[in-house]
C-alpha cells in the first residue's frame, strides 16, 4: 500500500536516494568506509524510505506521513548514528557483555528492521525471523534435542548489533555488491536496452512455430541477467509477450505460465540472480566469479527445457510463428543499438577475463552505459553534419545541451534519476537481508542448525538422495511467501550442513537450497510471478501456477543434477563437463516431449513412457545410464519416425493456425 507524497517530502527522498547512491559509489570505489559504517548506513534504505513511501495498515493516512513514521525514521537515523560512531565496540560485541547502549540500538534496529520487512514483504519472513528470537530467548522450555541453556534479552540485543546478526553475510552482500548491480541495472534501462533484448528476442524466435512463447523465454532470460527479478521480468516482458502468446493460439493460463516460469528464471541467471550470487560468495569465502560460473550451466539447461517445452507445445495445437514483415530485423537492432549491449560485456569482462571484484566491474560498466550513449550522440552529431561541418566548439555546445535534455537516457536528469530509483530498487533486498541476518544469528546463537542437520541425516538413514528429498521439501516450505534471496538464506542456514556432511561440496549443496529457493515462489498456492502474469493474461492465477510447474518441471530436476553431477557446476575437466552438460540437454528434450506427448508426432504411451525413462537416465550422470537412456530415446525415435510414415502415407497431418499480427 504505496502513498501519494507531497511535493516536499518526494522531493527530500529523492535527494536521500541520490545521497545514498554517491555514498554506495564512493565508499565503495575510491575511499573505503568501515564495513560496519557502511552496512548500517545501507540499513537506513528499509529504514527511511520504507517508513515514508508505503503505508502501516488500512487505516494509515494515504497522502502523508503518519506521526508513527516519523519517529520510526528518527530513531531508525539515531541507532545508525549511534553504530557508526561505535563500530569498534559493535565488532566485538558478539563476544563481549554489551552495554546499555548497545542493547538499545540493537532492540530498537531489531524491531524496526521488522516492521519494515512486514511493511514490504509481508508476513512470513517476520514470523520466522521472531520464531527464531523466542527460541533464542525460550530455550530452556523446548523439548528433546531442541533445548538449550536459553540467551538474555541483553545477550541476544547485542549478538544481532554485531557482524552476525543484522550486520551480517547477508546485508554485507546487499551493501556491498548487489547495491552497485541494481544501480547498474537502473543505468542500463535508462538508456533503453530493454527494448534491444525484446527486439533481438523477436527476431531470432518470432518467426518460428509458437514464436511469441520463444520471444518471452529469450526476451526473460536476457532481461534476467539485470533484473534479478522474477515479478519484475513478468510486468517488463510479459506486457507484450502474453497477449502475443494469446493472439497466436496460446491458451491465457499458458501463456501466463510461460512467462511466469521464464521470468522467473532469471533469478537463477548469472550474473546478479537476485543477489543471492554475491551472498554465496561471501558465505563460501569464494570468489564471486565461481559462482556465476557455477550458474551458467544449470540456467542454460533450464531455459533449453523450457524452450522445447513451449516448442512441443505449439507442434501439438499446431500453432506457427509470425510473419517476417511483423518483425524487426536483427542485423538492423545489433547496428542501430547494439551498443547498448557493450556494457554488458564489459562487466562479463571484467568478471570472467580478469577475474576482477564485482564491486569494480560493476562501476566500470556503469561508466560504459554512460560513456556509449555520448559516444554515439557524438557520432551522430558527426553524421549529421559531415565531417567537413562539423566544429569543436559546436559539438560541445550541442553536448552540454544534450546534458540538461530529459529526453536524452544519460543526461543530468536521467542519471540523477538513475541515482535516485537505485535504493528503492534495493528496498525489498535489504530488508529481506537484514530480516535474513536475524535468523542467520539465532541460528549461530543457539546452534540449532547443526541439530537440524543431525535430524535430517537421521531422518534420512544417512542416504543422500532422501536427504535431497528432505531439503527440497524444507526449501519450498520455508520459501513460501518469501523473496527468493531470504529465503535461500534461510534454508542454506539449516539444511546446507547436513548436505555437506553427507558429502555434497558446499557449493553444489548452496545452489541445490538456492535454486529450491527459487521454486517455492513458483509453487502452488503462494507463487507471486504467477499471479503478476495471471493479472497480465486475465485468467485464474492458479491456473497459471500449477501449467507453470507442468512445464517447468525441469526446475524440480536441474538441482538434482548437479548435486549428482558435479561438472554441471564447472566442477571438472573440461571433457567431462562437455559430456555432463550435452547428455542433460539430450534429456531435457526428452523430458519435454515425455511431459507434452509430442516428439515427431503425438505419442502415444509406449514412446511417451520410453522418453521419460530416458530422459532421467540421461539426467543423471554415469556412462551406463547415459548409454541406456540414448538406447531408449533411439527405440522411441523410431517409434515416432514409423507412426510419421504411417501418418503420411494416409494424408494425416497437424492443422496449422494461421498466425495473426499484433497489431489487429
């Protein structure tokens, strides 16, 4: 429940929003603050402007700023004065007895985090996180394995003021990396390069049968890679995608669903994934170039299953692409704005070539979002007069002009604007992490989460797979109603143990929870993206929800997959990761022709059960099942291939609809 602010107040927000970019930026990039300092600074963005721009209930006033407001924003201001003037005493707080001081800005830190994280997020995340503070404080009073000797109000105050409660993994992920991704992400659709992957995504798939339901995969795997988002992928693409979908024969809660599944991938798309990225890094005490690495693969396969899923899809109702005059011409989007994507590149750079820090890759490819933009106002300019007419001095009239235009994406105004969007971009993120951190402590405090993870290994008999079973179950549950990055903070806390202990690499067992993360906010009967899409496609949101874990299914598989297979995760010589990742994709198509009934023709039961065995074989690894699943898959093939004959020779064949324009 947004409000409407007066002119003064929005005008004072923009200027906090703007402040707190340029804090970001310099105390990042050119002279380093105390990562105290600066991770409860970055709290202030949850703390002020979640305070002034969304509402406490119905009854809070919708134009103004309750008293209530007010003085949570002082006193939210006053506690971060109070520990950045006090970063030493809070560094060793943890293991010290806090003063009276320190358990007051901690309490009242505590408290407001909370109510924030309820304003923005909702529920959930506050119930667990205060479940977790009364075990804390309860302890002596749970039964069996549960009790613990219980921690003091003061104990527990000044535990969360330190690095491992609110200061935490999480908030130094969000304050120090995910912070300057999103701000550069807010740079790249300023200057329009959104509409170059719509387009790019149009031309490269548009044309081909059920080309629109392509044209939201692609287009939300691109917009994925800067977004981070998976409601925000829905609202951006989905506005022109789904009703395309509708027009060329999709059904509503299909074409709903393909949007939701695609977009929501994006979370699980190198390199910002929600910010969970830069907090898996931190809490492997990796660098955060291996994990985007990690991520490449299990993405690839996911959108490749997806992608056959939607093909299979329109083969069955018999539906075809648009025409070529419908579509934009990809050689003419790469010249006319290909630029846009240079610096996209230079962040894959300076990430992957120069195995640099994110924080530096991130500034230099916001520099490069500006710097392209002047280049090619400076280019133009030169075409426009000739370079017989061109002058200096009229050149740099006409880009000092260009610098006050609030039309033109990088100027004055639009990176002022640019500057100001970037924290409340991270509002939700922050608050998640700082909600996140106060689970993460309790679970440090009390030490719960190895008992937990002696549960799951009993619960399980010691067995891996069951134990994978378990953890899946635990993700999508806690994940319910969560943002996928405090959700996956939540659940790697507790159930990432027992993996590892089992002998799961850390990083294969982050990314099984992560990704399971990810699939409880695409699950039945919380999954927002499907309700996002549902409202675009006008159709049941639950209709939506449960079409999308059909031909999503691929989600429940992929992290299975790499927990068994490690070269998934570019955990190998390069030959096995080769071989790994081609026979996942070969039963990735399988599994799409399996779940949609439809390979060269429509199946029937013999061949539909012969790909779903093989695509399981081909999932996972090893070189008899691999062997056996191509075997399958080839019997099944030919099945199709003599049923395509048969079908032939008696003039049978799939009706194709007509494609129509989306500009009826």
């Amino acid at each position: 429940m947004q409000r409407t602010l007066g002119e003064a107040v929005a005008a004072g927000l923009l200027v906090f929003g703007v402040a707190m970019s340029l804090f970001h930026i310099i105390g990042l990039g050119f002279y380093p603050v105390d990562p105290i300092a600066l991770r409860s600074v970055h709290l202030l963005i949850p703390l002020v402007l979640v305070f002034a721009l969304l509402k406490r209930g119905k009854r809070s006033p919708g134009r103004r700023m309750s008293v209530f407001d007010w003085v949570a924003i002082g006193a939210g201001l006053v506690a971060v004065a109070y520990t950045v003037t006090h970063t030493e005493e809070i560094q060793f707080s943890a293991a010290s007895v806090p003063d009276a001081w320190m358990i007051t800005a901690g309490a009242l830190l505590t408290l407001l985090t909370l109510e924030a994280t309820r304003r923005i997020i909702g529920l959930p995340l506050v119930v667990i996180a205060v479940i977790f503070l009364l075990y804390a404080y309860l302890g002596p009073y749970f039964p069996g394995m549960l009790e613990h000797r219980g921690k003091s109000l003061g104990r527990i105050s000044g535990y969360l003021l330190s690095d491992n409660g609110l200061f935490g993994v999480p908030i130094h992920a969000s304050a120090a990396y995910a912070f300057l991704f999103v701000l550069f992400g807010g740079f790249l659709r300023a200057t329009g390069v959104s509409s170059v992957f719509m387009d790019l995504a149009f031309a490269f798939a548009g044309r081909t049968r059920g080309g629109p339901a392509k044209v939201a995969i692609i287009s939300s795997c691109l917009f994925g890679t800067i977004s981070g988002s998976g409601i925000a992928n829905v609202v951006t693409t989905g506005s022109l995608t789904i009703p395309l979908m509708k027009k060329t024969g999709y059904k509503p809660h299909f074409a709903g669903a393909v949007e939701s599944i695609a977009s929501s991938g994006g979370m699980i798309t190198p390199p910002v994934m929600g910010s969970a990225a830069f907090i898996m890094a931190e809490m492997l005490n990796i660098p955060y170039y291996e994990v985007i690495l990690a991520a490449a693969i299990p993405a690839f396969i996911y959108y490749a299953a997806l992608f056959w899923m939607v093909d299979f899809e329109a083969a069955r109702e018999g539906l075809v692409g648009l025409r070529r005059e419908e579509l934009p011409n990809a050689r003419q989007v790469l010249t006319s704005s290909g630029y846009l994507l240079i610096p996209l590149g230079v962040l894959i750079y300076v990430l992957v070539v120069e195995f640099s820090s994110p924080i530096r890759a991130s500034l230099l490819s916001m520099v490069a979002s500006i710097g392209v933009v002047w280049v090619k106002e400076a280019v133009d300019y030169f075409r426009a007069e000739g370079l017989s007419g061109a002058h200096p001095f009229a050149l740099a009239r006409a880009m000092i002009r260009g610098l006050f235009d609030k039309k033109k994406p990088m100027s004055l105004p639009g990176m002022f604007g640019a500057l100001a969007e970037g924290p409340r971009g991270m509002m939700e993120v922050a608050a998640a992490c700082a909600t996140a951190g106060v689970v993460v402590g309790m679970i440090s405090l009390t030490g719960v989460g190895l008992k937990f993870a002696a549960l799951l290994i009993d619960l399980s008999g010691g067995h891996l797979f069951p134990a994978l079973v378990l953890t899946m179950i635990v993700c999508i549950i806690l994940g319910m109603g969560l943002p996928a990055t405090a959700s996956y903070i939540v659940t790697v806390a507790v159930a990432a143990p027992a993996l590892i202990k089992m002998g799961v690499s850390p990083l294969a067992a982050h990314m099984f929870a992560f990704h399971f993360s990810i699939v409880s906010g695409t699950t039945p009967p919380v999954a927002l993206a499907a309700y996002a899409a549902a409202a675009i496609a006008k159709t049941s949101p639950l209709a939506v929800a449960f079409t999308g874990m059909r031909i999503g299914i691929v989600a429940f598989v992929v992290p299975f997959m790499f927990v068994y297979a490690p070269p998934l995760l570019m955990a190998g010589s390069p030959g096995e990761v080769a071989v790994a990742t081609v026979t996942a994709f070969v039963g990735c198509i399988l599994l799409a022709a399996g779940i949609q009934g439809i390979m060269l023709v429509k199946a029937e039961f013999a061949d539909r059960a012969l790909f779903l065995v093989a695509s399981m074989l081909l999932i996972f690894p090893g070189f008899y099942t691999d062997m056996t699943g191509l075997g399958l898959a080839a019997v099944g093939l030919l099945i199709q291939f003599r049923r395509k004959v048969r079908l032939r020779l008696s003039g049978s064949a799939f009706a194709p609809v007509a494609p129509s324009s989306p500009k009826e």
